[in-house]
C-alpha cells in the first residue's frame, strides 16, 4: 500500500457508500435523504451520503483496528511519532488527553503563564496542581515571548517533584521556544515535556522554521491540522513518543474525552490533510514561507507599518506575520475592522498594536498581492482612538514567579463562589478564567487574586472592542 496515494479512512467511506446498504441507522437525515436544501448545499449530496459513522467498515475511533487505524500510523509515520491520535474535540480535547494520561491529583506540573485556556480545564479535570511561570513580553515588538530554557532550569531547582512541563511552542506569534534544550532539560530532571503545538502542525515541512516538538524530543505534542494546514476545523492529531509515555493511558484519556459518534467527514479531512502534507507538504511549505519573506518586504515599504522576521533570542516561525499599525495611527483592532469591513480583508488576530496574518500553504502571490494593497490603503485612513493605544498591550500577565497555588484549580472550580460586579472583585479570588479570543490565553486565571492594575487592563481591552469569552463585566470570585 502506497501512503502517499492513499487515504484508508476517505477510501472506507468511499466503498461504504458504494455498496448501498439500506440505512435504518443514525444519523437522521438517512445519508442526506432527509437532509434540507441548505444542508446539501453546504456539504454536497456525495458529503451527506458518506456521513454515516460507526459502521464496522469505518472502525472505531475509540479502538482503531483498521482504516482509523492505518490512517493514524501514516500519520504518526509523517510527523515522526511513534504513535498519533486522531482527534475531532479541537486541539482543546487533545490538550486535555495529555494532561489526563500523564498527571494525577497534586501532581506538580509546571504551566508557562501564557497557556492556552484548554490548559485551565485540564487542570481542572486532572486535580493537577500547576506552579506558572513567567514569559516575557516583547517591549520592542509588543508580542509575548515563550518561556526561556534558564526558566525552567529556575522552575526545577524550586520544585523537583513536579512531573511536567506543559509548553505553549509556538505562540500564537509564531516566537517558539528552545524545545529541544528544555526537553533535555525535563528529561534530565526524570520531567515529562507535554507540548501544545497548536501552531506547529507545519513545522515538519521544512527546516527554515523551528523544530518540530516531536523531532525535539516532546513526549506528546498535540497539534492543531485545522489551524494551519488542511483539515476541517475543530480536527487536530495528539502525537506521542512512547520512551516515557504508557499510549495505553494517553488512548485511554483520548477516548474518554471525544464524541462516541465522530464525525466521519472530520475523521477524513484529518486523514486527507495527512496525504496533501505527504504529497506536497515540503514544497508548499516553502512556498507560504517565501510569500511570507515577500509581504514583510513589501509591508515595510509602507511607512506607516511594521514588521520584523527575527526575535532576539527565540526562533520564529516565519509563516506568521505580524504587522504593527502604530504608525497609522490605529490600535491592531481597530486596524482589523477597517481591513474587514473597507477592503474585504480577514486577519487572524488583532491586538492593542498588531495586526497578525497566517500565511498557510494554500495561499500565492495574487493573494499577497491583495493584501499589500489593502495594507497601503488601510495606512492611510484617519487615527480614530489614540487615546485608546496604551496599556492594554498585553493579553497575559507576567507577576507569576514559581508560586504554589493555594488551591487547586479543581478545588477552586467545585469551590462555593459567588458573582460580582468586575471594580468590586479587586482583592477577591478569580473562581473562573477570564480570557479574550484570540488569543484564548486567559487574562485573568482560575485561582489568581485580582489586582487593580488586572482589572483595569480588562476594561480598556473591552473599551478597544476585544472579544471576552465570558461576560467580564461580572466576575466569579470564591466567597
Ligand atoms: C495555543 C493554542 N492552544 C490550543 C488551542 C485550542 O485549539 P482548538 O481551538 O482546536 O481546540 C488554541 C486555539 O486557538 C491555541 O491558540
């Protein structure tokens, strides 16, 4: 069997479909018989005909033995694993699994403070008690930094029983840290490194980007295929070297937290975007890398803007371009608004100062070129909130020096808590996690003390239009 012309789990419901059992089965819509016209437009007659799900031919996503099964191997064979799950709860869920499998109730693991809020609720789940850590913030770049190597050297001397790092690498900005140095660093302290690559399904395609977390020597890394590269969303992989990890206990975690009726058409997509990354991966990887080289040139021609390709001290991934709009005038959100609404143009993310767009394999010069003209345009519209362009540059604080916790997260959430207003909590324990989106790292975390100065960022990041997950005019504090 050829994997690289091949994906088992697409085949599968290929010849599923084709023999055309009867269905007296879920789903309802009976293979898009029953489905309305707006559904069949949306996926297609042939979609809906392969949506069936838990047919002996399809295996069982909670115990592959076959096409999931193989599916999985090629997978784990690409991204240099030992094993790979599939996983269609988000990278969430696969975030989860890791922190299940591998930490028990008051197992010490070490979380950098700009952990994704996945983290939180595995904590949460595991009883796992997390001493933060500080990551840098770029004064110059006004971007978060990663976690550095002598951290964690900090962070072990003071704790010598945590069981675990759980590293963020890349973040959102594409800045990852020294991956392969803290693992040696983890390994050598008998430490598991637990690695959220939401960022960094791509990075094994070529090596002008960082290092890919398995090929550092993470003991499970759990990836985001929907993010950047071609799978549906809310699919990711969760890989895993087996040197210190029972996978028994990481499928068994998995299972526990996915659907018992996955979604074959997400199933696919992951097993298809394994097979487009194995047929074409390296050279579209290099492409997005040199279109991203080609917008940061042309962005810096624009005087307005600005835009860099290296970080002092921490590697890049150079696929994720950050723009600062400063110079125009405009804070990152309100830039964000005028590229979406005036020049039909959508960024990842938006923050106080920067704008960031993804560049993905799928993408080439003609869209770039749109894009550079939108961005000239964009530079030259009027300043409509400069007083607004101060503190709230910073989604993520940093006054964590290796504490351990009073409680648990776990403990804090089935703790008795109440709801105030946000200016009366000041001094109050934080009983839930305050986060905008993007980028999901919670601002204010589950059994943190609140401060004026937090209180005071949540605000301004509401006044400049930030999206909170949660109403964060009222907050849950313990009584
Ligand atoms: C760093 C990081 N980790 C985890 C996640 C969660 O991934 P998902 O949305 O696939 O559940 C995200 C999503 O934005 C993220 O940015």
């Amino acid at each position: 069997m050829n994997k690289n012309n091949f994906a088992p789990i697409a085949d599968a419901m290929q010849k599923y479909s084709a023999d055309g059992a009867l269905a007296f089965h879920t789903p309802g819509h009976k293979q898009g018989r029953g489905a309305h016209s707006l559904l069949k437009n949306l996926v297609t007659a042939e979609g809906l005909r392969q949506e069936v799900s838990l047919m002996e031919e399809l295996d069982d996503l909670h115990s592959p033995h076959s096409c999931i099964k193989a599916a999985e191997k090629f997978a784990a064979e690409l991204w240099h694993a030992d094993d790979a799950l599939f996983m269609i709860n988000g990278t969430s869920s696969a975030i989860q699994a890791m922190i299940l499998a591998t930490l028990k109730p008051n197992d010490l693991v070490f979380v950098p403070r700009n952990s994704h809020r996945a983290v939180t609720a595995g904590l949460i789940l595991s009883g796992a008690v997390p001493i933060f850590l500080p990551v840098d913030f770029s004064a110059e770049l006004k971007i978060p930094l990663n976690v550095t190597a002598s951290t964690i050297r900090r962070a072990i001397k003071k704790f010598p029983q945590a069981r675990a790092l759980i590293l963020t690498s890349p973040n959102y900005y594409g800045v990852a840290a020294d991956v392969k140095g803290i693992a040696e660093i983890l390994h050598a302290a008998g430490m598991l490194l637990l690695v959220d690559e939401a960022h960094g399904a791509h990075l094994q395609f070529c090596e002008r980007l960082p290092i890919s977390a398995m090929d550092a020597g993470a003991d499970l890394a759990a990836q985001s295929t929907h993010k950047l590269l071609g799978s549906m969303t809310q699919t990711s992989m969760l890989m895993v070297r087996k040197n210190f990890v029972d996978v028994d206990a990481v499928r068994r975690a998995a299972s526990l937290l996915q659907t018992t009726s996955p979604n074959q058409l997400l199933l696919a997509s992951l097993d298809i975007a394994r097979l487009q990354m194995a047929e074409v991966g390296r050279e579209k990887i290099l492409n997005a890398i040199e279109l991203s080289q080609h917008l940061r040139a042309e962005v810096e021609k624009i005087s307005a803007l600005s835009t860099f390709d290296a970080v002092k001290d921490f590697e890049l991934d150079l696929t994720k371009v950050t723009v600062n709009v400063e110079g125009a005038g405009l804070t990152g959100i309100d830039a964000e608004k005028i590229l979406r609404h005036k020049f039909k143009v959508q960024c990842e993310l938006s923050d106080a100062a920067n704008l960031l767009f993804i560049i993905s394999y799928a993408d080439d010069d003609a869209v770039i070129s749109k894009l550079v003209d939108a961005l000239k345009s964009m530079s030259k519209a009027q300043c409509v909130r400069r007083d607004l362009m101060r503190k709230a540059q910073c989604v993520m604080r940093n006054d964590f020096s290796y504490q351990m916790p009073a409680k648990t997260p776990r403990e804090i959430f089935f703790a008795e808590s109440e709801i105030v207003p946000l200016e009366k909590s000041v001094g109050r324990i934080c009983a839930e996690e305050v986060t905008f989106y993007p980028p999901g790292i919670p601002i204010l975390n589950i059994g943190e003390r609140i401060t004026a100065e937090v209180v005071k960022e949540i605000s301004a990041l509401k006044k400049i239009g930030n999206r909170a997950l949660s109403d964060a005019d009222f907050i849950k504090v313990l009584v």
